[in-house]
C-alpha cells in the first residue's frame, strides 16, 4: 500500500479545539497529506470527539489505531491517554509510557517522532494551550527539514502555549484560525 | 538532531548488541517507541557518545540489566479502563466459577497493579481460594515490587474511583493498609499471586489457562511478533479460555482470528473457540 507522502500534525490543548474546527472544513479532499490531531483532553470524551470533528469535515475522521498506514486524506485522531508515534515505514504505533509535559497524548512525542519518520515532508502546528507542550517537538521538526506554524497568540484563547513555542522555537509562520485550512491545503500539495 | 542523538540505524545495532551477548531479543519491538527511550535514556545517563553508550552496555552486566529496564515501559495503574473490569465481573467470572479450580496468566504484569485489581474482583466473587495467578515480565525489578504489593497512596483516590466504577461495591480502603505514603495490599491477595520472569519473546508456554490477560503489551511490538505471541496465549488456553487485551489492541487481522470469538461487548476479550 503506498502511504501518504505528506503528514501535517496539528497539536492543540486548552482552546485548541476552536481552531480546528474553524480550518476542518476549508480542507481540499485533493489532499496529498495524512492529518494527525493531538489534542489534550479527558478520556471520558474520546468517542465524542471523532463525531464532532467528522461532521465538521469532508475528509475521513478516525481515531488512530496501532499498525494502521497513513493515508492520504484522511484525519487521525491521536485517543486520549495513550502517546501517537510514526514508524519511519509511515505507520502508527501506540504507546503507553509515562506522561510528557503532564500529558498523555503528547504533543512533543508526536512531533518529534513525526519529524524522524517525515522530515522535510512534514508540517507541524502547534494550536492555543496552557502548557508549554509541543515547543520541543517544534524543534525537532525545524531541525530535520519540516515546516514550523503557530497560531497567533492573539487569536488563542489561552496563549500560553503559542506564545512559549514562538519564543522559544523557530517558527516558520504564525496563522489565524481562518488561514490555517488554505496553508495546510498547500503545504500537502493541492 | 539536537535532542535525538541516536539514529535508527545505531539503535538496532544496540539491540543486537544486547541480543547477542545478553540474550534480550528487542529487535522485534516497534521501533518508534524503543527508539524514543534508547534515546531518553542516553540523555539521563548523560553519555557523551553514541561509542561510550554502546560500550558500556557491552562490557557492563549491571548496566545492560539497567538499559533493558529502563526501555521497556511499566507505567500501569489499578482498574485501569473500569468498564473492561466491569465486562470481567459480568461476563467472565460466572464461567470461571464453574470450574474447580482456576489458572490465569497475567502476560507483561509490570508492577501488578491490575494483577490486585484482578485478585480483588476474584475475592469478591468468592473464588480466589480456588484460584492461581501467574504474574508474569521480562523486567525482575518490576516484579519485586509487584511481590510486596505496596504501591504509592497518592494514587488510591485515583484507583478508588476506578473501582467503583468497574462495579466494586466494598470500601476500597478495606483492601490496603496505609503507611506514610505507601499503600500496601492485603496478604490474602497477594498469597494467590505468583510473581515469575517470563520473555514473551523467547519463552514458551508453561500451562493451560482459562483467562490470560495482556494488556497494552503487543502494542510495542511489530506484527509478525504479535503474531507469535498471540499464538502463544492460543495454545496455552483452554478450549473456551479467554484472552483480555488493551483497549486498542485486537485480534483482528491476526493469524488467530478464526480460532477466536469477540464477547459481544465494545472490551476487548475473546474466547477461544477452536483448537
């Protein structure tokens, strides 16, 4: 099976849904890319949220299960309490080891391992939040080619999390929620 | 990279390493999850190359033992998913009763807390007097504690909601004493419990069991190994055994598959129904 050749992943905690429901349905069905969406939240709202994410979207939603390809066009959803990796054979792994940044999904886990599995074939965006998760992960993914986006601080409903990354990691370029659906369109090659 | 000093490539040559002169098969483990530790643990132990970390592993016993501890992961908690534990109450101990005498193996224990989990269920049932479980990991430090059954109190409130979630109707308090900032588990639960090394990698069957539980244990590993260890719990089950799993982890699209049927409930459990 030939997996897709573009990833685009999208972390996001306190405030972090807002955003993603604003760019979900700007997003080409052409796409060249597989989404991955890391979003922190309780375990009780697991199923919830793929059918809300999915009926904002025309593309497939589904939550990531273990050993599943990547495909293009379509959108996982990284369960709640487990950590999403990406094998460098484009497929996913879970793992249940201990918290990063007080966080199971981590963003940082994510990305790093998105950004060894995908490296300049990778975009990373890093949504509104209260904790400093994802700034690392932002620069692993600057340091093997990928591509580097923060939603404005201003436009976040909790800055925290934006405003650490762009202080401390180097950011490619700063989106409101209203341009993220037409860059990710471009950055997987529609 | 910055941060992430060790390859791909140099972390395989360090399971090979380990294989080779320790007897620890990694190499089939996915490798996402073992490369993200390899390399954590490279950092905390603060190497200053990639030859210093491998020649240590090589030439040090002790810190070979530490490495192989340090990248498998035992991070577990008591009733963890209640509504599995819920599903084992409703629809697995009744059929356990009927038997005179009960044998489960607990795959990949970790420190045991869902073993005590699972001991408390059996004691509420009435059933643990005629039951036997094998506790089971490749980690012997992980075991010890498992052994004495003392675990952090700072998690009982956690692990007391989770009980009672899953069904538990008892003050969960009752099954512990408290001491400092320990929790330790009655004896009577422990006395059932046998805490043994086993490598589901390179070991075989030891008995015929009527329940094994592995949960979030194949998940590290890649599928052609999943599928040997899966076909392990299948000869080690009796006909019409269960096999519990993690909440993401399957049977589907298994060689073992067609030998085995999904209890109708979203957990996952499957009873062996062909030999």
């Amino acid at each position: 099976m030939i997996t897709a050749p573009y990833l685009v992943v999208i972390g996001g905690s306190a405030g972090g849904l807002q955003p993603i429901l604003t760019l979900l349905p700007g997003l080409a069905a052409s796409l060249n890319a597989a989404i991955i969406i890391v979003l922190h939240r309780q375990s009780h709202y697991e199923s919830v949220l793929t059918e809300l994410l999915s009926a904002k979207s025309s593309l497939p939603v589904r939550e990531a299960a273990e050993k599943e390809p990547l495909e293009r066009g379509v959108i996982y959803i990284a369960p709640a309490d487990y950590h999403l990796l990406i094998e460098s054979d484009h497929t996913l792994s879970l793992d249940y080891s201990e918290k990063v940044n007080f966080s199971r999904p981590s963003i940082d886990v994510t990305f790093t391992s998105a950004a060894i599995a995908y490296g300049n074939k990778l975009t990373a965006l890093l949504l509104s939040g209260a904790n400093t998760d994802g700034t690392e992960g932002l620069i692993d993914v600057h340091e093997t080619g990928g591509t580097t986006a923060v939603q404005d601080p201003a436009t976040a409903d909790v800055d925290y999390m934006p405003r650490q990354a762009i202080q401390l990691a180097p950011v490619d370029i700063i989106l409101q929620p209203q341009e993220m659906a037409t860059f990710i369109n471009k950055m997987a090659g529609v | 990279m910055s941060r992430n000093l060790i390859s791909e490539q140099e972390v395989s040559l360090l399971l090979n390493d380990v294989l080779e002169r320790y007897g620890y098969d990694f190499t089939e483990y996915a490798p996402a999850s073992i490369n993200r530790r390899v390399n954590h643990l490279f950092q905390v132990d603060r190497f200053p190359s990639f030859a210093e970390y491998r020649y240590r592993i090589i030439s040090d016993p002790a810190y070979a033992l530490r490495f192989v501890e340090e990248i498998t992961v035992n991070v577990t908690e008591m009733f963890r998913d209640p509504s599995f534990y819920q599903a084992l109450r409703t629809h697995v101990l009744p059929v356990l009763a009927t038997y005179p005498f009960i044998r489960i193996w607990h795959a990949g224990c970790a420190t045991g807390e869902e073993v005590y989990s699972f001991a408390i269920l059996l004691k509420e049932a009435k059933l643990l007097h005629k039951a036997v479980i094998y506790a089971t990991d490749i980690n012997a430090s992980v075991l010890e504690k498992g052994r004495k059954g003392i675990f952090r109190l700072s998690q009982m409130q956690q692990y007391s909601r989770n009980y009672m979630e899953s069904g538990g109707r008892e003050d969960f308090s009752s099954y512990y004493t408290a001491n400092y900032e320990y929790a330790k588990f009655r004896e009577d639960l422990g006395e059932k419990i046998i805490f043994s090394p086993h490598n589901l990698v390179t070991d075989g069957s030891f008995n015929e069991f009527q329940l094994i539980i592995c949960r979030n244990v194949l998940i590290y590993f890649n599928k052609k190994l999943q599928d040997r260890v899966l076909n392990l719990f299948s000869d080690s089950l009796e006909q019409l055994g269960f096999l519990a799993l993690g909440s993401k982890e399957t049977l589907n699209f298994t060689s073992v598959t067609r030998k085995f049927k999904q209890l109708e409930n979203r957990e996952k459990i499957w009873r062996k129904v062909q030999l």
